[in-house]
C-alpha cells in the first residue's frame, strides 16, 4: 500500500483510499520536481563561479556529480499502479479515474491504462 517502487518511477496504491493516493502521488510529483530545480541551482552556481569562493564550487561540483542527470528523470514518467477495481464496489475502479481526472485538472499530462496511470510532465501551472 503506498509502496514505491526502487526506480521511483512507480507507486502502488493499492488499498489506499483516494484522498490519502492524492497525497502520496502530489508528494512524488513534487519530489521529482524539486530534483529538477536542485540542478537548475547546481548548474547556475557552476556557471557563476568566477563570482565565488573555491569552496562552493567544490561542492556544487559534488552535487552536480552525485545527482542522478535530470533529463534522465524527465524521460521516465510516472507510472502509478490504481488497480482495476476488483476489490471495489460494482467492481468499478475509483482511484483511476479519481486521479486522472485530479492530476489534469493541475494541469498533468495523465495517460489512463487498465488498472493504471502514466504521469509526464506538468502541461500547465498549478
């Protein structure tokens, strides 16, 4: 329930009810992000570096080295395991739809599969 995969590209929600599936995929959209802007501010820092101290460039190189590359990340989407709604009344799916439908109206590119979703980049602001 709420497990994410070791690649971090797939969460199952299996057995977690819509609000709580809301939380976890909104806190892994954000953690991705927040990766992609953590280089932005390496590589703006490498690029300014005539402006500071030897040190600091030591450690945004380590950073930059120790992060896994963000178009790498960008490529992977998210893939979000909802469940075919075996286990749910009339055997309907709820998260599916409930997330699809919440995920573009922030403005996600989201792909609906059979018991799944495919989350790529954000289309629009929030």
């Amino acid at each position: 329930m709420g497990d994410t995969h070791p690649s971090k590209n797939i969460i199952d929600l299996h057995g977690l009810t819509r609000e709580e599936s809301l939380v976890i995929v909104r806190d892994a959209l954000e953690e991705r992000a927040s990766h992609v802007d953590r280089e932005c501010f390496i590589s703006s820092l490498l690029l300014d570096s005539m402006h500071i101290g030897l040190n600091l460039r030591v450690y945004a190189l380590l950073l930059y080295f120790s992060s896994p590359p963000a178009a790498a990340r960008r490529e992977a989407p998210l893939r979000i395991i909802t469940g075919r709604g075996n286990h749910s009344a009339g055997n309907v799916s709820v998260l599916g739809p409930f997330l699809t439908n919440s995920l573009k109206a922030e403005g996600w590119g989201v792909h609906k599969m059979d018991g799944w979703i495919i989350v790529n980049n954000r289309t629009i602001g929030p």
